[in-house]
C-alpha cells in the first residue's frame, strides 16, 4: 500500500505471496479497510504510510506491518532491491505483531506496548 508496484513484483520474484492493493481491488482503501484486510488474509502490510506507525490504529493481535522511509538518494530500482533484501533477512517472528520501520542504513522493530 502507498508502494509501487513494482515492490510486490520484485517481492514475488523472491519467493514471497505479495500482492499490491491494485492487485486485490483495494486501490483507495481506508486504513481500517486495509487493517481488515491484512488480519481476515495473515498479511503482513508493506507501506510508506506513516499512519500505520501509530500502534494505537493498530488491533492487539496483527500479522505486521513494514513502514519504508525514505531513501532519497537511490533510484526506485535500487531502493526496491534494497528493501526486498532486507525483508528476506527478517524471521516472520521479527515481524509478527511489531511495527518494522526501514529507512537507509537501519531497521528498527517497534514490538507492541506492554
């Protein structure tokens, strides 16, 4: 969501069942639509919206969410490279519930409050 397209096709050719909100009709979606979605499917949400880095919108229980910052200085080509090798070098439990933010050079996985 908020992500080219490009992301999703890049994801599956690394072995992964992504698929791009144009993809399953979702193009447009409220937040709480995609949250639906995400939890109804056991998707982990991949996107650039901010919003979804707020743990309150977020239900107690979800399959996850990845928020990609900005990489400024690198071609959408090479950003979506980079993030796909990233996200292969995340174990599932890493993900589960948790809030991944990514940006150059870090990753930093946000677990839900106590």
């Amino acid at each position: 969501e908020n992500v080219a397209v490009s992301l999703a096709s890049a994801l599956r050719d690394a072995g992964y069942e992504a698929r791009h909100v144009i993809e399953v009709g979702l193009r447009g979606a409220s937040d709480d639509e995609l949250l639906v979605r995400i939890i109804e499917e056991d998707e982990i949400l991949v996107t650039n919206d901010l919003d979804f880095s707020d743990e309150r919108i977020l239900p107690a229980s979800h399959p996850g969410v990845i928020i990609l910052r900005v990489w400024p200085n690198l071609s959408p080509e090479l950003m979506i490279s980079d993030v796909t090798t990233r996200i292969s070098r995340l174990d599932v439990e890493e993900v589960t519930g948790n809030i991944v933010v990514m940006e150059p050079g870090k990753v930093r996985i946000r677990g839900k409050p106590s």
